[in-house]
C-alpha cells in the first residue's frame, strides 16, 4: 500500500518540480555590500538619507521591479528601527523626523519640539554650532515636516510660515527643495525672506531663473539656495529630475567650504505621498530616484572615506504588499490603506561609524549614534 502511494506520488512531486521555473535568474543575484574599512574612526561628515514612508516592502518591490538591483544592497551594516511617536503607535513625519533630528519622542505634528511643546535643538543645529557645514536636500517644500525637524522648532507642522522664518535663521548653508513662495509672497507678512537672505550672503536661485540646478554656478559662495518649485516639487512621473544631482552637488559643497566636516539630511520626500495615493508606480519612480541619489552619496562616500552614510525611513506609508504571481519587473502589489503604518523600517549605513547602526533601536536612537559617530 504504501509503496503504491509512493509510486503515485513521485510523478505528481516530479511534475511539479519540472513545470517551476526560478523565480530569479542565476547572474541576477544581489550585488555584494562594500567592505566597511574605517570603523573605528570617528566620523567626519554624515550624510543622513530619509526615504518618507519607505518600508522594507518598498524597498524589496523596488529591488524585483528592478531586476534584482537597487543601490540599498551596497552597505554593509543593516538595522531595524523602531518609529513611534509619543502619542501614537503609528507616527507622522512631524515627530519621526523630530525623533531623527532631536532625540525626543514628541506627539503627532510636532516640529523640533518635545512632548510638551518645548524647542529641542537638532543634530542640524549642534553640528552648525561647531563650525560643520550643514545641508538639506528635498523633494518637497523645505517648510515641509521632515526638513523642518531639522531647522525649525514648532508646536504645529501646519505653521509654514514660521518655519520658513526659522529656516531663513538656521544658518543652513546648503539648501535644495521647493517651497519658495513661504519666503516671498507670504500671507502672514510683507516680509521677503529671500531678500533677507541674500543680505546675510546667501546665493539664492530657483527654477524660473535657472531651469535646472546643474545651471547654476556656485563658484565663490559660502551659502547656497536653490528653490525647485513655488510649494512642492513636481514628481519624478511628471518630470522632477534633480534629487540624484543636488544630493551630489551638495555633499561637494559642503566638503569644499567647511574644514570641521558637514552634516547633511536628504529626503526622498514622495515615497510616502506614493503610498497615500495607493499608487504603486508613484512609489516605485519615486524610490528609483532616491536609490540614484544613494549610489552617488555612496560614490562620494566612497572617494572620501570619513564620511558615515546613513539609509532610513521616517516610517511606512501605505501597508503595502508583494502579492503571489508577482514577477520580476511585473509586481502585483497591493496597499493594506492610503495611510502611515507602525512596522519597524530599515536602517542601512556605510563608512565611519556604521557599525552602530545595526540591532533593533529606536528612532530617537539614531540620533544619540550619529552624535556619536561624528563625536560631537
Ligand atoms: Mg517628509
Ligand atoms: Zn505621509
């Protein structure tokens, strides 16, 4: 009896077998992760890179949709991060970029402030403070929430114009985003900020005068601003192209003007509206870009060698899923709702430091180990 099962059910096991194909091509596989040399050292630049919404689905849909390729499979030292605020189990990007920024858990919408509304100075404004050089580049509003974490200190997110004053304080020296008109045509004020700026030794471009960034010469300044749009900046869909450059452009920047090292913040900013909208193709485009922009942070990184890189999101948009009869580069995806998340996201660093950045940690985390990394 038994013997006759057997013999029946070799043929269907071996029927099986023949007719699955590998889901992936041999020679399609993973790139290897860069050695990790400088360990020991202190860092002395950081290059902090924020992908809004971006979960380790994401991230792995982008891989397949790739081919089986995206730049995130280069570092060397990987972490897990925890991402709730202090109200809410699932954060917005208000306090998880505060979380970054500051070290505090704060409540939903707060901006650089701590859970009872208190200002709490940013790895942005410490680094400033020590004579570093220091950077944002976004692909939203700079007055948006993550870059404001790191620049302006407000109960609210909605308070954009305030933000935008702080910004025009914050003594950032490189900043790349859209957002223009809270400078220049604000509601709450006559004042122009771009003018006071441009007082205080800024170069300020935006994309009437120059249509794209790679126009612009910066020669001879020490501070520069380039607006890529009047509030947010255009998707890559519909044509946004300059997160890869600018990420580049501003980590030259900053390392050809500031001796004592730079800290920069780059945000891959419309992940997360990608997921609002439940819109896979929008999310996908969008983190092509950004895993652009990390292949020449990593490039820069590379050439430089004491400068610690770091990959993360602020939290997950969208529950997505990879679905069974997914392909590669034909995912079926799927989003649990067009809202934030609370599962853990990825962190990935490089270089100087980096190895602090693995485990499971908190966000606020993350910034006690880049103070760390770069000894400040
Ligand atoms: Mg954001
Ligand atoms: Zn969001």
């Amino acid at each position: 009896m038994r013997v006759l099962l057997l013999i029946l059910i070799i043929p269907v096991i071996l029927l099986n077998c023949g007719s699955s194909r590998p889901a992936v091509d041999e020679g399609a596989g993973p790139i290897h992760a860069m050695p990790n040399d400088n360990q020991e050292k202190a860092a002395k630049n950081i290059i902090l890179m924020i992908g809004d919404g971006m979960g380790l689905t994401q991230i792995t849909a982008g891989i397949y949709d790739n081919n089986n390729f995206l730049n995130f499979e280069k570092f060397p030292v990987t972490g897990l991060m925890k991402t709730h605020s202090y109200d809410n189990l699932v954060t917005d990007s208000a306090a998880g970029g505060t979380a970054m920024a500051c070290g505090v858990k704060t409540y939903n919408n707060g901006v650089g402030v701590n859970k009872d509304g208190i200002a709490v100075k940013s790895i942005l404004e410490e680094a400033e403070e020590k004579g570093m050089g220091t950077g944002i580049v976004v692909t939203s509003a700079v007055v948006n929430a993550t870059p404001a974490t790191f620049m302006a200190h407000q109960k609210l997110r909605a308070f954009v114009e305030p933000i935008a004053e702080e910004i025009a304080n914050s003594g950032v020296d490189f900043l790349v985003g859209g957002g223009k008109k809270y400078f220049d045509r604000r509601d709450s004020d006559e004042r122009n900020l771009i003018e006071e700026m441009k007082a205080k030794g800024y170069q300020i471009e935006n994309f009437i005068q120059h249509k794209t960034i790679e126009e612009v010469r910066t020669d001879s300044v020490k501070k520069f601003v380039y607006f890529t749009a009047d509030d947010d900046p255009l998707t890559k869909i519909t044509g946004r192209n300059y997160l890869p450059y600018a990420s580049q452009m501003g980590a030259n920047f900053l390392k050809s003007r500031s001796e004592n090292g730079f800290f920069m913040m780059i945000e891959g900013s419309q992940i997360d509206l990608g997921g609002h909208a439940t819109n896979f193709k929008y999310v996908m485009s969008e983190l092509r870009d950004f895993d652009e922009a990390i292949k020449n942070v990593l490039e820069f990184a590379e050439a430089d060698g004491e400068t610690l890189v770091i990959v993360t999101a602020d939290h997950e948009t969208g529950g997505l899923t990879i679905q069974e009869g997914s392909k590669l580069k034909k995912i079926k995806a799927d989003f649990a709702y067009g809202r934030h998340s609370g599962t853990m996201v990825p962190v990935f660093a490089y270089g100087p430091g980096s190895e602090k950045f693995t485990g499971i940690f908190d966000n606020t985390e993350l910034y006690r180990k880049m103070k760390a990394a770069l000894a400040l």
